[in-house]
C-alpha cells in the first residue's frame, strides 16, 4: 500500500502502482483535470510517476508558480519541435520557462524572420491538435552523447559532457522530437490551449559573449485564450506606459551615448524627483531618523573590512589616488558604520537611525542596462539603525509601518518575501538563525503573509523584501530591511551598556524607495506620465485665448507662483484648442483658460486633463481647491466643493 500525507495533512492510502494524476483525479476531479504537475517531499515529478511507500504530496495547477513554469517549459519543446519540423537543419541550444513566458535558442541556417515566427507558432497549434504525449526516459551517459551525435546536436552534446558523472541523463519525446530535460512536463501538448511567439532576439550560446550568437525566439502560453488576450494587452499597455519614452516627451531625463548606465536628469525630471526626496525626508524626520552624507569613493581597506571586496568585487569600480587602491561605493552602509563609530555611544543613546540618499555605483553588463530600472550609478534612499538587542523587533515593524505608510501613498499593494542564509555568506549559522527569527516574529507580530526564498538572503544577512504591484499587475522589489549581526562584529562598533562594559550593537540596513530612480521609473509607467498633483512638475498651464488676454493671464500665473504652484503661461500664437492639446499631451494636470469673459469676471475658466471642463472658478477658490489636492497628495483630482 502507498501512505500519502497531503498539504492540509490528509492522509490518504492507495494500491502500489497508482499515477499521480489519478490520486489528483480522486481526491477532488476539478483538481484531477487542471493539475499540471506533482510533488513529492518537494521534488517534481510529471502526473504519470507512481510513487512508493509514504510520501508527501502536493498537485499544482496553473495557479501556482510551479505549475506555470511546466506549462510554460513544455511549450518551449513545442516550439522546439514546431521549429525542427520547418527547419531540420536548426541546432537545438536551451528553451527555460521565463517570468511570464518561455524561450528557445536556436542556431539556424539563417536568422529567423517574423514571418518565420507566424509559421512557427502554425506548427505548433498543429502540434498540440496532435495530443501528443510527453514521454520520459533516463540514458546512460554514452547513450545520450550518441543519441544528440547522432541528431547532430552539438549544444546537447556540450551540455551532456558538462554534466557530473554521476548525473541521472533523462530526456522527452514528443512524437517524432526528442529533447534533452530534466522535466517534468505536462501529460501530453494537447494540454496547451493559447500560445503566441512574441520577438525574436540575439543571444550568446551560454551568456558568453565568446561564444556564437544564437537565435533567441520568445513566447508565452496560457490555458485560456481570454488569459491570452489579456497579457496581450497589458505588453501593449506597457509599450504605451514606457518610461524610456515617456522620459523623453516629457522631458523627464535621458540616457547619453557618453554615459550608458548613468541618468542625465533635466529639469523636469528633477521636480519630481526633488518632490520625492522632500517627500522622503519629511517621513523620515517624523520617526526619529537624522540625515547623513557620505563620501562615493572610500579606501580599498573600508571594501576589503566589510567584506565587500570579497563577495562583491566584480559588482565596483575602482580607481587609484595617491598610489593607493580606492573603490567607488557600492553600497552606503560602510559609510553609515563610519559615522556611527566616529564617537562613543551610551546605550541611552540607541536606537540611532541614520538616513542617507547616498549615490552608489555598480557595473552591471550593458546588456541589462533598461532606462532607469537598471542603471549603474544611483541613488538608494537607505538607513541604518544601531539598537539594543531588546530593540530589534520594535525597530524592524517600525520600519515595516513606515514602508506601508509609504506605499499606501501611491496606492500600491505589496507582498513581502523572507530571504534566508545564501551560499555565499559570512557569519555563523546560529547568528543567522537568530537574525532569520528576528525578522519572522517581526511579520508574524504584524499578521503579515510572507513567502520564503531560501538561500536568497543578502551575504552578511537575512532580509524582508516588499513587491510592489502596479496598475498592470507587474511586480517590482523595492523596500527591504536586511538584520545584520556580523558588520557590527567585523567593524568592532560597540556602545557603553548599563553596566559600564562595552557591547556589541545590532544593525539594520533598509530602504523604501529602493533606488530614487527606480521608484521613478515605476511611477512614471503605472502613472502613464500623469503624476498626481503634489508630484506633476508643471501642475498648472495658463492658456490665454487671444493676445488680448496675456496680461490678464501673467497676473494669473504669478499669483499661482507665490503660492508655490509651479505654472508655466503657454503664449504663443496658437489657437486654444492646439494648447489645450499640447497640455494634455504633457499631462499637464490643469488648465486654466483665459478669454473675455474670464478676463472681464476675474475669473478662470478650468480644464482639467482626466474630467476634461470643470466651468468658472474664481481663482481664490481654485488656489484653496489645488492647496487641498496637494497637501493630501490626493491621487485622482479632488471634487469641487
């Protein structure tokens, strides 16, 4: 007999030799016809395994991460597939399910063209028609290398030679194709229902700008085509909202061919962004956090002290001042311990919270440059806190409350994730176990879900990410609070305790933002451009009508001025139609129409960009309507009162 324990703690017993797609089938059958895969003690297995002894099991579904990347992998070998049927000659590289899709790489004869995509993604549609089932079988190492030899596949071979010698050589077929894979898959290519290759791309053979150039076809698949087109119109939302675009008609900041990597901010983009950091500070004063500043460019000693140099050194620049080694900062929190240890601190004095909007520099590979969300100098809005050991709790759901506050600002729903000890750390297993348990009670005291990812943690700690979500549904990493015990230790930090004897603090590293130019980038796609008030860097265009009207319209903008609107007086010679157009296209938030009878009444005459004509106002009662909007950093305009 078989003994299974499910995820709720079900236990269930069944005859050897049962699939796990009929154990599925027979605890719920909606579950038996959408499960995808199955686990057991955590590994996947494809639904036709048959387990043994007493194991515990769990089924996925397209719901669930797990079963999204077996949809997804097994739509890659259709692909595949679809692709040596209409190319024979094309060598197979690799074809992993991806955030939202999948890819193959593919060597062929000649570069695939969109009109190859359109026959391909033909191929496949006719392959899933065909049902065909995923089949798995294990190969001794020498039947593998003869099999993709004699396939003429030298990709595979490559990988099968890479492979450790006691690695288990498993491989799929479907009908005629077969593939290298370690699995699982789907139960046969009739399970996918809505696919659609996207772009085809250039791709390194192994990331190795070495090594040949392959094709790289992307696509993505769902089980429903009303799934489909839904993804299909948020790509094209997102086109519409890209920041890279939006940056430039709006003249918001830019990236020059003398600078890849690093933003050039215009004067626009630095309303917004100075509007943030005022933002940011205000918030951070009312908690008790004092501002610093710290130098971008520090000794090689500093790196190589905090372990930096070590476990981070290909991430830095470097450069050589009076013959000595010194690196550009990666990361502020050296800088921060600098300042703490520059005096001598009573334990009456912690927690101390130093904040700093400090400018680091990381070299990242030009290839994953993307406008402001991957950049190679910018600004982190961090802190650090020195604490009492008794303090560690109450400063992390302090710093927990502020990030919700924060996000609560622009609306933006989050998720948090817990990542534990990597590979590659520093520090002892209990300080970090103690340190994972800290953060855990922390979320648990606030009832907050959370998602673990093991091995993920920072190398000198573990660490609490918040994911933001946007008005796409996309996802974005952005706080984190990461509990450090071992800089304290390394730098010798101590304060004078109760009892006159020196001891060793507890530190906190944290952002909110993440990075000022990140967070930018992300409002500027989930806003479209069309920045609330309080953010808008020009939040009111006076358009006078005729020439007539201009003085009228300058006096306007001027009492706007003193009350500390940024207006800008549109008076060129245009019709107001072509001015009210071109405010829009700037997403100008008001505007403000000057003709005779407004000039005549004292009065404005008010537009505004998402409700389009709000009627007369008198301006003091406009003044009071935008002062209300903007101290409440109100996302939508306020109604009139």
């Amino acid at each position: 007999m078989l003994k299974i324990t499910l995820k709720d703690g079900q236990v269930h017993e069944y005859n050897a030799g049962i699939k796990l797609r009929e154990i599925a089938a027979d605890i719920n059958p909606r579950l038996g016809k959408e499960v995808l895969v199955g686990a057991i003690d955590k590994e996947l297995h494809d639904l036709d395994y048959q387990p043994d002894g007493e194991k515990n099991i769990n089924f996925f579904t397209f719901e669930d991460d797990e079963g999204k990347r077996v949809f997804r992998h097994s739509s890659a070998h259709v692909m595949a597939q679809a692709v040596k049927r209409l190319f024979p000659d094309t060598k197979l590289a690799i074809g992993p399910a991806i955030e939202e899709g999948y890819y193959y790489d593919f060597d062929p004869q000649r570069p695939f063209t969109a009109e190859d995509l359109e026959k391909i993604q033909e191929e496949m549609e006719t392959i899933i028609k065909e049902d065909l089932p995923f089949k798995r079988f294990e190969l001794s190492r020498e039947e593998a290398l003869k099999l993709f030899s004699d396939l003429k596949e030298p990709y595979k071979v490559e990988l099968i030679n890479d492979l450790p010698l006691d690695a288990v050589i498993s491989c799929y077929s479907q009908g005629e194709f077969t593939d290298l894979c370690v699995g699982p898959h789907l139960p046969s290519t009739g399970r996918l229902k809505a696919i659609k290759l996207l772009s085809v791309a250039g791709a390194y053979w192994r990331g190795d700008e070495r090594n040949k150039m392959l094709q790289r076809i992307y696509g993505t698949s769902f089980p429903k085509k009303s799934e489909l087109d839904e993804y299909l119109f948020r790509i094209e939302e997102a086109k519409r909202r890209d920041h890279r675009r939006l940056g430039i008609d709006l003249d918001l900041f830019s990236i020059q061919e003398e600078g890849p990597g690093f933003p050039f901010f215009h004067p626009k983009g630095m309303v917004l962004r100075n509007e943030l950091e005022k933002f940011w500070r205000e918030e951070h004063k009312k908690r008790g956090y004092q501002e610093i500043r710290t130098p971008v460019i520090l000794n090689r000693s500093l790196w190589e002290q905090s372990g930096h140099w070590e476990h981070y050194r290909e991430n830095m620049y470097f450069t050589k001042i009076d013959q000595a080694d010194y690196a550009v900062k990666p990361m502020n929190c050296p800088g921060g311990i600098l300042v703490y240890r520059s005096r001598l601190h009573s334990y009456r004095d912690l927690p101390i919270r130093l904040a700093e909007l400090g400018l680091v520099h990381r070299h990242e590979l030009s290839g994953v440059l993307h406008g402001l969300m991957r950049v190679r100098c910018f600004t982190q809005d961090d802190a650090h806190i020195f604490m009492l050991p008794g303090q560690v709790k109450n400063e992390i759901i302090g710093v927990i409350d502020l990030v919700d506050d924060v996000y609560k600002i622009f609306n933006f729903p989050y998720h948090v994730e817990l990542s534990t000890k990597p590979e590659n750390s520093i520090g002892s297993d209990e300080i970090w176990d103690l340190a994972t348990t800290a953060l855990r009670e922390a979320l648990e005291e606030k009832g907050i879900g959370y998602k673990v990812n093991e091995g993920d943690g920072a190398f000198y700690g573990p660490k609490i990410d918040f994911h933001l979500q946007d008005c796409l549904g996309r996802t974005w990493q952005c706080g984190t609070i990461q509990l450090d015990f071992i800089m304290p230790e390394m730098f010798n930090l101590a304060y004078i305790g109760e009892d006159g004897v020196k001891h060793q603090p507890v530190m906190l590293h944290r952002v909110v933002f993440g990075s000022i130019e990140r967070f930018i980038g992300i409002l500027t796609e989930h806003f479209a451009g069309a920045f609330p008030l309080w953010l808008a860097p020009v939040q009111v265009r006076v358009l006078p009508i005729a020439q007539r009207h201009f003085t009228h319209a300058g006096q306007v903008k001027d009492i706007l001025d003193e009350k500390g609107f940024r207006t800008e007086l549109d008076d060129r010679n245009e019709k107001v139609n072509y001015k009210i157009r071109e405010a829009q296209l700037q997403k100008v938030p008001y505007m403000l129409v000057i003709g005779d009878r407004e000039a005549n009444r004292e009065q404005v005459s008010v537009r505004n960009r998402q409700f389009g004509d709000l009627g007369g106002m008198a301006l003091d009662e406009f003044v009071l309507k935008l002062e209300e909007e903007v101290n409440s950093k109100a996302l939508t305009p306020l109604p009139n009162s």
